[in-house]
C-alpha cells in the first residue's frame, strides 16, 4: 500500500465532500414544499453528475493506492 497516495485519495474526498455534498443532499420540506423549477432541476442535476465522478475518481485512487507498493524512501 502506498500510505502518500491513500492521504491523497483521502484529502481529496474530504475536499469533494466540504465543496458539493450540501449541494447533493436531500432538501428537507416534504411533499407541501415548493416544487423547483427547470433551471434549479437543471443545476441540481448538473452538481450531481459532477459529484459522482469526482467520487469515482477518488474511490478509484484509493484502490489504486491500496493495490500500489510504497514509494522509495517511504517507511
């Protein structure tokens, strides 16, 4: 396992998760609340789809950090 690219893999998930998981989370209200309109849909859809990859993209450094040796020099 490679410690340096797993606190990488790491500081980037919490990156991820400090700039777009409010975004992503389900919006309290219930079925009285407003309905959104196109353009809030639109947008919402849009944080989605850019939370998802960049999820993938962190969960797949993360095996890649797991499954890699150290580096040299790396205790």
């Amino acid at each position: 396992m490679d410690p340096q690219r797993l606190k990488d893999a790491y500081q980037k998930l919490q990156s991820l998760d400090e700039r777009m998981t409010y975004k992503v989370r389900p919006r309290s209200g219930g079925p009285l609340a407003s309905r959104p309109g196109t353009e809030q849909i639109e947008q919402s859809l849009k944080d989605l789809a850019s939370y998802t990859v960049e999820l993938k993209e962190v969960v797949q450094e993360l095996f890649l950090a797991i499954a890699s040796k150290a580096a040299a020099g790396t205790p």
